[in-house]
C-alpha cells in the first residue's frame, strides 16, 4: 500500500513539473497562442472570434498568477477552463483554433490588446 502511495506521489510531481515547463514555454513564446502561426488571426473566422471575446459578455472567474490559464465564463455562463493552448468549450474542441475564450484571457491578462481598423481586428502585443 506504501508502495503504491509513494508512485502516485512521484507521479503527480512528475506531471506537476511537466505542466510547470509547458507553461512557461507558453509565456516565453514569440507567438501569442502556442502552436498557432500568428497569421491566423487575420482570417475572416478568427476575426469573428476576436470580435465576439470583445463584444460578448465574457468574464473572469479566476487567472492563474502566472496569466497562462484560467477559468472564464462564457456568454450562457458556462465555465471553462481555458488557457494559451486550449480551452475546453466545443468551438476549440471542433476547430483546434483559438476561440473567443483564449482570445479573452489573452486580453484580460495583458499580453495583447485589440485594434479595430478599417474593420479589421489588429492584435497588439504587449510586452
């Protein structure tokens, strides 16, 4: 029994060093999501996906200190657990592209902001 608790144990810290390492890869990357091209956010859906994170009534529940993931609430008041890379709601589990929620913690954390010109959304980097 000793045995078994003490494999879990190397286990979960394991796990916990890999997810550790993940994220910090995200938040030193050069790209805004990570796995995805920056040149994604200029097609037609992916502006719709911008557009509705600013437009919709979205919001917090919590942001991890780090600004890597959260919990955000979506506009029928669902929560999802959402980050740089994934986020549980079906639009990301159907397309595998950056949905309105990561578009929102984006924002909300401060690594960009948003620019509306000649109707298109231009996503500003912060640094």
């Amino acid at each position: 029994m000793i045995a078994v608790i003490i494999i879990v144990i190397v286990l979960l810290v394991l796990f916990m060093r890999s997810a550790s390492k993940k994220e910090e890869r995200a938040l030193n990357s050069d790209r805004l999501f990570v796995g995805f091209d920056d040149s994604i956010h200029e097609t037609l859906s992916q502006q719709d996906r911008i557009q509705r994170s600013i437009e919709h009534n979205l919001g917090v529940k919590k942001i991890l200190p780090s600004g890597y993931s959260g919990k955000i609430i979506g506009t029928t008041g669902n929560i999802y657990m959402t980050s740089l890379e994934y986020c549980q709601c079906m639009d990301f589990k159907r397309r595998r592209k950056p949905c309105k929620h990561m578009y929102f913690l984006a924002a909300q954390t401060g690594r960009c902001s948003y620019e509306l010109k000649d109707g298109r959304y231009i996503i500003k980097r912060n640094s």
